[in-house]
C-alpha cells in the first residue's frame, strides 16, 4: 500500500535542500544503516535503458521505466519484465561498455557513503535494477550489502529473462521494503535507526519503513513523502542536516 503523502509543511534549509517533520542538525551516529537505490540515485544512469540501446530499443525501453518511475505503471514486476524481454540479444560485452562508459557515481556517493562508514552505519544498496552492475558497485564501494536483479546470460548473450534467486523472483517496492527491514534485524538495529534514499515510485515503500527517508532529485510521487529532498547538488547535500564534527 502507497503512503499518504506528508502533510508536514516542507521548509528549505539552503537552496534545493528542504526538510520536513524533522529540526536540523541530527547525529549521523544515531542511525546505524543507509540504503540506497541504485539507477538515478547513487548512480547517473538508468542501466536497464542503456542496456536497451545496444538493442535499438532505447526509447521504448526508457518510456516503460519513466511511467514505473513515476507510479504510473502499478505492477512493477511487470514491468521490469516486459523491459528486460526486449534485452534478448544483447551481449555480455556491452554490459560491460555501460559499465565502463556510461555509468557514473552521481557527484557526492562516495563522500556520503565514507561519511556513513565513518560514523560507524552499514550501507546497503538495494535496486531493481541488476547484480552485473550492483555487486560491481558493492565492491568499488565496500558497501556491506547489495540485493537487485539477476539477467539470465547464455552463450555471452542476454536471453531476456530475469533469474530467480534465494530471496524471490524481482527486487520490486516490497521486497526493497524487506530487505531493508531484514537487514535492521541483521544488523541489530530498529527500522527507526535507518536512512533511505531512493528517486522513484518504487522507493516509496522502503522509505516509508524507515526513520529517514531521503529523495534525490526524485518524482514528484516520492518527493511528496520524503523528510529530506535534495532538488540541487550532490548525494553528500544529506550531511548538512547533520551536526558537523559529531558524526563518528
């Protein structure tokens, strides 16, 4: 179920940063896990688009995921599935080019994340997007978790199918939402102790489940809901309701 949009009243801390329902500063050492979506959150790129490109399908592709983005499409899964059909063919190697050449950290992740590390929280990254980029970020980052989707790859070649895997079948708004409350319970902590930050309509549940919500450059659906938003600048803007110098 979508949350109520928050009827507290947004108020802009500095330019493009605005918080609501809450007072500024925070201790970043009260929190003790960060979760991150991944395409257009920590990441510059919608990969599942880019992939599409080496298809000839890009724009196709990209209208499907701007309707899930902004809640326009409810069945999330559905839709990811009907994107990733239109993958088959497409090689291994240019998973790879996309990684290498299109995808970027957006301005600020690894500051963010060092910050966290710093004062002593364990980051997740949990996406609806894919493990040949999620775990390769995992491990640039040395993040302590990731969870995303599996593309099945046969012969070096997408055949347009999604992998099952332990936990279910697709990362949609639910299971974000689990596996960031699975995680608290891992890691010993309270959702309340938890930040999350996401860009789209299906961030909205794990963000609603969690003390901090944090949208970054999002929809207009989740921005509605977010107690911080960061309209302008980097993903490290997040630090600034924070005290300075009491982090760790």
């Amino acid at each position: 179920m979508t949350p109520a949009p928050r009827t507290d009243k947004p108020r802009e801390i500095s330019p493009g940063l605005v918080v609501r329902g809450l007072r500024p500063p925070l201790k970043l050492g009260d929190f003790k896990l960060i979760a991150f979506d991944m395409d257009s959150t920590l990441i510059n790129i919608e990969c599942v688009d880019e992939i599409a490109d080496a298809a000839g399908r890009k724009a196709e592709v990209a209208a499907i995921t701007e309707a899930a983005m902004l809640g326009e499409i409810s069945d999330y899964k559905e839709s990811l599935r009907r994107r990733v059909a239109l993958l088959a063919g497409v090689t291994e190697e240019h998973l790879m080019q996309v990684y290498r050449a299109r995808l970027r950290l957006n301005p600020g992740a690894a500051e963010l994340v060092l910050a966290c590390k710093a004062a002593g929280l364990k980051v997740l990254l949990v996406s609806g997007g894919f493990t040949f980029f999620a775990d390769r970020l995992r491990d640039r980052l040395a993040l302590d978790f990731a969870r995303s989707n599996r593309l099945e790859i046969v012969e070096g070649r997408l055949t347009g199918r999604i992998l099952p895997q332990s936990w279910g079948d697709i990362c949609d708004g639910a299971m974000k939402r689990e596996t960031v409350l699975t995680t608290c319970s891992l890691i010993g902590c309270e959702p309340s102790q938890a930040i999350a930050m996401g860009d789209g309509a299906n961030d909205l549940e794990m963000m609603s489940a969690v003390g901090l919500s944090v949208a970054y450059r999002a929809k207009p659906r989740l921005r509605a809901h977010a107690k911080v938003a960061i309209d302008l600048g980097g993903l490290d803007r997040l630090l600034e309701i924070f005290e300075t110098g009491t982090q760790a």
